[in-house]
C-alpha cells in the first residue's frame, strides 16, 4: 500500500508541473524542455537548393558561418543541416529542401536585448538576420528580415506542423 501511495503521489505531482510553450504545445513538466529551431531554406536563382550536395556550388556545414556580435568579438551560434521529409497524412507531402536549423538563433532572438545576428554563406558578404517573435509567444516567429527584406515563411500545412520556416533568396 505505501508503494502504491508513493507512485500515486509522484505521477500526481507531475501532472501538477505540466506546462505548455505556445498555445496548442504540450509539454510534461517532467519533460526535458527543447526549443523548436529556427529553420532556414538557402536558394539560389531559380529555386535551386544551395545546402543540397547534389546542387554544383552548394554551400557545406564547414562553408557556413552562424554568429552574432557581443562586445566587439564574433560568437558563434550553434547549428545543424537536416534533409528533406515527408509531412502530412500518412507522410503524402515531401519538403524537397535541405535546412539549416538553430534554436540557439531563436533563444538569442526572442532574448530581452536580443544581438546582432548574422549568416556567412561561403565567401559572401554576411547577411543580418532580424528576427520578429509573435506577441505573446515565446516560440513563435512572426517573420524574419534577411538584410531587411523579409524571407517568405513556409505555407500551411508545414507550418502548422513544423514552424518557423523561412527561405532565404539568394
């Protein structure tokens, strides 16, 4: 019996410390706390994929440069490249793009004094990210301005299941 009343009172108590991120997310306070990134399509003139390995001139994880500027010196912001996938019921809809994804980018973002962000592709000039959070959410990117132009987020169904899906042009 006093098992019973110790693991009811610890499934009790966890149910007590269950929070939700944005509305609509569901998360378990016993549940590890990951952010959702930030996530960047590169294309190049006509639509091509430029983080594709197959596109001639792509730009590899060792030629891309994440960072933003603290007190007169560089920091870098951690990264990561995923391949395409398969959304939607039973997985009918493909993401033909590969991503480059941060939720570092989107912890420095939604920050109180958020820095300067910046995205080095190759031997380019950097490009200034700003990014815009949707009011009252902490997770929710409202639209992302690449060296003030906004980036075209991505359309719904992706979005809803997958958010904070921007294409850069290059």
């Amino acid at each position: 019996m006093k098992k019973f009343l110790i693991v009811f009172f610890v499934v009790f108590a966890a149910n007590l410390g269950c929070k939700k991120l944005d509305e609509g997310d569901r998360l378990c306070g016993c549940s590890p706390v990951v952010e959702p990134p930030i996530t960047l399509v590169i294309k190049g003139t006509n639509g091509i994929d430029m983080l594709n390995p197959a596109t001639n001139g792509y730009f590899a994880v060792n030629n891309i440069k994440m960072y933003y500027q603290s007190g007169g010196t560089e920091k870098q912001v951690s990264f990561g490249l995923s391949q395409p996938f398969s959304y939607g019921a039973g997985s009918t809809l493909k993401f033909e793009y590969y991503q480059l994804l941060s939720t570092e980018l989107l912890t420095l973002a939604s920050s109180t004094n958020p820095p300067n962000l910046y995205l080095k592709l190759g031997n380019g000039e950097p490009l200034q990210l700003k990014v815009t959070m949707a009011s009252g959410q902490k997770y929710k990117v409202e639209k992302l301005l690449v060296n003030n132009v906004e980036a075209a987020a991505a359309e719904s169904p992706l979005k809803d299941m997958r958010p904070n899906i921007f294409y850069i042009n290059l």
